[in-house]
C-alpha cells in the first residue's frame, strides 16, 4: 500500500496526522503543500477543495479531515490500537479530539502561538492584541482538558489514544511561547500529562523544525 501525505511543515494538523502515522509505524511519503502560498497546485485544491492541510492518499483512496485520517489510520493499519475498546473511553477520546478542535485550537496556536512565537520568528508582524486574547480564552480550555484528563501518562487510559495525538502538537507549540508555558503550569493533570508526551520519540521525530 502507498501511502503519502499531503501537509504544511509547520501546521499543527499536519502534525498529528504524521504523528499518528509514525505510532502506527506506517511508511509514507511526505508531500510539501504551502495552503498559504498565492498558487496553489490545481492537482491538490481536486483533492481538498477547501484549500487545508493535510490529505492523505492511501493508495487511490483520498482523506482530508485531520479527524478521519487519523481514525483512518489507526483502523486500516497494523500496529498499536489507538482507540479504546470500552465505549465510555472511545467517547471521551471523541470529546477531548473535538473540544481540541473547537475551542483549542484558535487560541493555544493561531493566536498565542503564532503571534509569541512563530511570526516573530519569521519577522512578520505580529499583533499583541491576538496574543492577549489568546493567553485570556486559553485558561477556560487548560482547565477543561484538565478535568477531564486521567490523571497518568495518557489523557483517556493506560495506553496512548488519538486523544493524545491530537492534543499533543497543540500543547507543544503553546507551550513553546512563555506565556502558554507559564499557564500550562498551573493545571498539574494537563501538565505531568505533557512531559510524559514531550519525551515520547514519535513526538521528538515529527516535531517540526521552526525557524
């Protein structure tokens, strides 16, 4: 089976798809896709109308969603189970993936990242207002995520889920900023969750390499 993913070096989503991938030990060609860029491949935007990263291409079969591929991915390859058996846990794996989505992922990375750390980087204007509003909604989520976090190595069981694939790269570039570290500390569950993932290879391989 060939596999290729088509993603954004630096975005987040695409993380979690090679992450997913790596833990999975699945073999896969990386194709770089700049969403960003002014000309965007035809052949591409024929795969993802809706001009986002990542996509996946499992032989002719094609994905975009972050979501679906990594389910995709636990469910059509080898290797560790990346969802829990029992229902109560395969439902809270869902709601820590969609709570990631819906209410993390704009202020930890578009707006605390992003503006503290990547477009500076880059030296690109930045706006502190963002970054404000960012470093005030992100409490409200921390705090959510750690209430619900078991308390272990992992979010939802003993056993690494896509709960902890998804929420991972979100947390590694909040965390890179000081100020979402600094918050990051104040929630002990979502914190000592993190350092265990911090130190897992697949994390450390994937990680991309910023400016």
């Amino acid at each position: 089976m060939t596999v290729k993913l088509h993603g954004y070096r630096y975005s987040v989503y695409s993380w979690i798809a090679r992450l997913a991938l790596h833990e999975k030990g699945v073999h896969y060609e990386w194709v770089e896709v700049n969403p960003f860029h002014d000309e965007v491949s035809p052949d591409y935007l024929a795969m993802h109308p809706f001009r986002r990263v990542p996509t996946l291409v499992s032989d002719s079969f094609v994905l975009f969603e972050t979501g679906a591929i990594i389910r995709y991915i636990d469910e059509a390859f080898a290797g560790p189970r990346l969802q829990p058996v029992e229902p109560w846990e395969r439902a809270r794996v869902s709601q820590i993936i969609s709570i990631v989505d819906s209410y993390a992922y704009w202020p930890l990375v578009r707006q605390v990242f992003s503006h503290g750390v990547f477009r500076p980087r880059l030296g690109r204007l930045t706006d502190q207002s963002e970054y404000q509003r960012g470093l005030e909604a992100a409490p409200g989520v921390l705090r959510a995520l750690d209430q619900l976090a078991s308390g272990g190595s992992f979010l939802v069981s003993e056993a690494l889920s896509l709960a902890d694939i998804h929420l991972a790269p979100m947390i590694a570039y909040f965390a890179s900023d000081h100020g979402g570290y600094a918050l990051l500390q104040r929630h002990h569950r979502l914190c000592s969750w993190w350092s265990a993932m911090a130190q897992r290879k697949s994390v450390a391989e994937t990680r991309p390499k910023l400016p």
